[in-house]
C-alpha cells in the first residue's frame, strides 16, 4: 500500500490530542513565547486541558458517597464516611494529576509532543527498538480513549441538564430530550470547526471554575472540620475498614481524576508552564474548595447529598450555575471529541485504521481537522448510552473504567522512560513510579467491580476498536507479503528495459509504492496494457515517522536511477496530514521540478478476495476486506488532483 507505515513507526500507536491549534514545539516549555503570548496559552489550557476534569464535582463527590452508603436513598452518611471520600479525592487530586502528569509526565515531551503515543515512542527508544508489548499496550490504551469519548459527553452533558430538576421539578420528564437536543446540536456544528467557539472556551472556564470556587467557599464554614479530610489517615482507614463497600466507593473517587490525561495530551499545544500554572493558579484551588465545600454542606445538612454541587449555589445562582454547568460540560464534550479526532488521523498514519476522509476547518491550525466517520459514529455510540443509561448515575458505573486502564498503562510506560531513557537510578525509580503504579492498579481493580453495571461498555467498545487495529494491521502486513510474492525485483525490470526500450511519451510519472526494492504494481500494469512508459518516471513512496511532525529538512528524499528513473521518499510526522502536491512543489530544494499539468499519478487499486490460508480465519479476512472497501481514496487521502490520477486494478487474494 502506498501510505504503509515504516516498521518502527507501526509498532508505535496514537492517541488523541483534545487542542485546537498548533505550536511550534519549543512551546512544550513555554519557551520562546512573550509574557502575552504566555498568558493566552494559560487561558486557553484552562477551556481545553481542563474542560474535562472540571466537570467532574458535578458528580464525582455525590457518586462516591452514594456507592459508599450502598446507594440506598435517604441514609446519612458518617462523618468519617464524608471525611473518607473527600481525602480520597483530594490525595487523588494531589497524586494522581499533580504529582504523575503536572510534575513528571509534562517533562517527558518528544519534540514538544505529549500523549499515549509519545510515551510508546520514548518507552521503543528507551529500549533501542521497537516492543511489540509496548505496541500492544499503547494500541489498548488508544482503543479504550474511544469508549472514554463515549461516555464523557453523555455523563457531563446529562449532569449538567439535571441540574434543571431543582429549578423547578417541571423539567424533570424533559432531561433526557434536552440532553439528546444538545448532544445533536454539538455534533451537527463540528464540520464548521471550533476555532471560533474555542476563543470563548478559556474564559467561560474561567468563570466556571471561579464559580465553583467561590460556591464551595462559602460553605466550608458549615463544618469547618472538613479540613482533616488534609490527613490521608481519613482515606486510608475508610478504604480498610469498609470493604468491598469502600472499594466500589473508591471507584467512584477516580471520578474526580477522569481527564487528567489530558494535561499529557495536549503539552504540543499549549506548553508545559501555561498548563503547570493553570493548574496551580486556578484549576487546583477551584476543585479543591468546591470539594470541601460540598463535604462540609453535607456534614452539616445531610439532606442535600441528592445534588450537593447545585445545591451549594444560592437560590438566585441555581439557574445561572445550570447554564454556566451545561456550557462547560459542552466544552468538556467537544475537548474529547477533537481528541478524537486527532486520535484517528495518527492512527491512520501509523497504519493502525484504514484510511478515512479528513477535512480541515481552519487555514491557520493544522490541529483543527474533522473526520465526518469518526463524528457520526460517535454521536450514535453517545445516544446510545443516554437512552440506555437515561441519568448520570446510572453512567457513572460505566465511567472510570477506560480512563483507570489507560492512566495503569501510561504509569507502567513512564517507568521504562524514567528508567531507561532518563537514566534514574533504579531506586529513585521504584520509590516514584511504583506507588503510582500500585494506586492505579487499585483504582482499576475498585472500577472493575462496577463491571455488571455498565462498566463493560467502554472495555466493550475500546474491545472492539484494538481488535479492529489488529485486523488491519494484520491484514495490511499479509497483503503486503503477499504482494511482495508477486512483484518484480526493480533492479531486473530496469535491466530488460536496457534490453528492450518500451515506447515512450512525453511528460512525468509518478508510481506510488510502499518499498522501492519492487516495481510496482501500476507500472507494471501500465505496461502491459498500454506498452507505453513516459518520458521521466518516479517511484514516490510515503512513509510515516515516529515523531509528531517532520522537520521540512528532513521530509524528503531524492535519488537519480538514471536520466529516466528516480525514487523519491516523503515522510509525514504521525501529527500530520500527507498532503503530496505540496511536497512535491517543495521538491525544487532538491533540483526535482514537477509541472502538475504533465504529471500523472498511478495507483495500485486492489480487489480482495478471502481465503483464510495466509494467517487470519475467513471471518477476520472479511473483516479486514469491509475495512479496505470502506476506507477513503488513496487519491482523496493524499490530496492528489482528481484529473491526473490514474488507478489501475489488480485482484489479490488474502
């Protein structure tokens, strides 16, 4: 195949990126940047790192204590009960998001690029090569980010539209057709882009979060005994006294970390200190009051745990809390499905989906892209849950699953960067990453005891999405051998046109293929059905790297066979989108000049057949041929112009 991925770069999978710009990469430090400049970066972290985990009081502390009392309405809780969820929050808060992302995981950039699959790469070069256990795990993790896209419109979204019952109990039969209404609306808007509403994410954020504060400010007086919950002591002895009740509890702690992979995800786009100060500043004390805020209520006025956050918001705030809840679960939502987004576009260059349509929306980002497959098939997933599941208590027992799993696999990596790569001695290196480790482990053996009750959707869906990465992957590496088998060695073709000259005609063209030791399968065809060879002849291949991005130096690469023939390279970082005709215009640094009106572009178009001999069973072969069917054009993916493509079909059977 003409986009199949380099070795090292398949053994490396994606994961999504919720931004909405591009930087250069020295703003992984903050570097380079004037104070202004720092500023914005800060404000816009602030709408799209933390949109996520910013939403999480509006559920996290009621779920836990309401797992905590077995979910029977009408018991008050203990005040060592109260005191036991809030430590755990907060150690969670103070471990999880300060200590593993805000302070260690935002250093460990490749060239300025944070995520799932900037750890795989550090952890293959830690190593000095590609694992195929480290792939596999990074490949889990991004297939289980799709079943976290699911479900975290869904839960915000409903939470916050539930916050409508305590205006008036006449919106009650409403909530889920308002949640439905919304989601719609969100999802129908993405093909615009976000560049305009992203300019209004930082700030509506920004007050949401100094709203949070504040409401929990003001009632963290009702019970001023809440600040033990400081003492780890409270969350410890809660855990080891309760059980399988304190396990489950926990698993509904973990709520209030979901979406701290973010701040990994996004370090490309807004910088290590912008996302580090957002933290400290703002984001970290808003959450921090409003959980003691809410801690503190209950304690003193045990009949609001139905919906402590709304409830701690006056009177006159209740509807304006509403709006200023739903507009930042919204920005939540559309943070994970832009990462979503992003997601897919490096797994189709790593060669881990099948090519689909990618449509940019904004001429100044390149991160500013839409796929219309992965939208409408989201949205669907999306509705699905909320019809299902119908309230954000019901969808809290499917949520925390995916995120526990993906956050084991990013600590179990960071352990061979640290190691390996940073060249920790091995004590420091157990005392830091181990405890992390053990905490996530504990936390994803506590979710996994809400698995009857919904918590198998998202391990459903990231299920089906790493079979459907294996399929193809698989599928792609047999086709390719199989290919192989049948192809002519270049060196022999080029000797017997030395032999016998084919007729030839005026103009340049340009065979796509995935390894220039054989002449592909379009030339050859073209040879035999029309007996013509033009006048200049280049053998293109498209490769993708392992890194983000390709510096401009580096992406392409020129040698002369002869007057006739010459082979060309274009390497596509796995943040990029190929475009060919660009690059081929940027071909004149290299004294290679191509007129696009004489130029024409040959492709292999291949027609599969199954047999279930070459490696996979006949079901996975169909598998695997519905995928290829149904991926985009070689010609639309790669932006060739329409009038100059010609494809030529072969059949192969598999």
């Amino acid at each position: 195949m003409a986009n199949e991925p380099a070795a090292a770069a398949a053994a490396a999978p994606p994961e999504a990126s919720a931004a909405t710009g591009e930087l250069p990469h020295d703003a992984a430090n903050g570097a380079g940047h004037s104070q202004a400049s720092f500023w914005g970066l800060l404000i816009g972290s602030i709408g799209v790192v933390y949109g996520d985990i910013g939403t999480s009081p509006l559920y996290a502390f009621r779920e836990a204590v309401a797992a905590a009392t077995g979910h029977v309405p009408g018991v008050v809780p203990s005040r060592d009960l109260v005191l036991g969820v809030i430590s755990l929050i907060l150690w969670s808060l103070i471990l999880i998001i300060t200590g593993k992302y805000v302070l260690l995981l935002l250093r460990a950039d490749d060239k300025g690029e944070g995520g799932i699959l900037t750890l795989v790469a550090l952890a293959n070069r830690a190593l000095g090569k590609p694992s195929y256990v480290v792939a596999l795990l990074g490949m889990a993790g991004a297939a289980l980010f799709y079943g976290d896209a699911a479900i975290t419109p869904a839960i915000s979204v409903l939470s916050a539209v539930e916050g409508l019952k305590l205006v008036t109990p006449v919106f009650e039969p409403y909530i889920v057709p308002i949640t439905v209404v919304i989601i719609v609306a969100l999802f129908a808007v993405q093909s615009h882009g976000t560049a305009r509403v992203a300019r209004f994410f930082g700030p509506i954020c920004i007050v949401w979060f100094v709203a949070m504060g504040v409401s929990g400010l003001l009632h963290i007086w009702d019970d001023l005994t809440i600040f033990y919950a400081f003492n780890p002591y409270y969350g410890l002895v809660f855990v080891a006294n309760n059980g399988t009740v304190g396990l489950l509890a926990l698993g509904a702690v973990f709520l209030a970390v979901t979406g701290g992979e973010a701040l990994y995800t996004d370090l490309g786009h807004f910088g290590r200190k912008p996302i580090q100060w957002a933290w400290f500043v703002l984001v970290f004390p808003a959450l921090t009051l409003n959980y003691l805020g809410q801690g503190a209520m209950v304690l003193a006025h045990p009949e609001t745990l139905s919906n402590p956050f709304f409830l701690l918001a006056p009177s006159w705030a209740l509807l304006p809390m509403v709006i200023l809840a739903t507009l930042a679960t919204i920005i939540a939502s559309q943070a994970v499905i832009t990462g979503a987004f992003s997601l897919s576009r490096q797994a189709i260059q790593l060669g881990l989906l099948p090519r689909m349509a990618i449509r940019h929306t904004s001429e100044e980002h390149s991160g500013q892209i839409y796929l219309p497959a992965v939208n409408w098939g989201l949205l669907v997933a999306v509705l699905a849950l909320v019809l299902m599941f119908r309230s954000s208590s019901n969808l809290a027992s499917a949520y925390g699953i995916a995120v526990t799993a993906t956050m084991l696999i990013t600590a179990v990596l960071a352990y061979f960067v640290v190691r390996r790569l940073w060249q920790w001695n091995l004590a420091v290196s157990l005392v830091v990453m181990v405890p992390l480790i053990v905490i996530h482990f504990i936390f994803f053996g506590a979710n996994l005891l809400k698995l009857v009750d919904g918590g198998w959707v998202p391990l459903a869906i990231g299920a089906v999405i790493l079979f459907l990465m294996i399929t193809w992957r698989t599928g792609t590496r047999i086709l390719a051998d199989k290919t192989r088998r049948i192809e002519v060695p270049l060196v022999d073709l080029l000797k017997s046109f030395e032999k016998r000259p084919p007729h030839q005609v005026p103009g340049t063209a340009i065979f796509l293929t995935s390894d220039h030791g054989y002449a592909p399968a379009s030339l050859l065809h073209n040879l035999k059905h029309n007996k013509v060879l033009h006048e200049h002849n280049v053998f293109l291949a498209v490769k993708s790297a392992d890194t983000p991005r390709v510096p401009e130096g580096e992406r392409i690469s020129y040698e002369k066979i002869n007057d006739r023939f010459s082979k060309l390279i274009i390497r596509f970082g796995y943040m990029e989108t190929p475009n060919i005709p660009k690059s081929l215009i940027a071909c004149k640094k290299v004294g290679l000049k191509f007129d696009m009106m004489s130029t024409s572009f040959f492709l292999s178009r291949r027609h599969l057949k199954a047999s279930g001999k070459l490696g996979m069973p006949l079901w996975q072969d169909y598998i695997f041929i519905g995928m290829a069917v149904n991926a985009n054009a070689a010609s639309d993916y790669f932006h060739l112009p329409t009038g100059r493509v010609v494809e030529v079909g072969t059949q192969v059977t598999i």
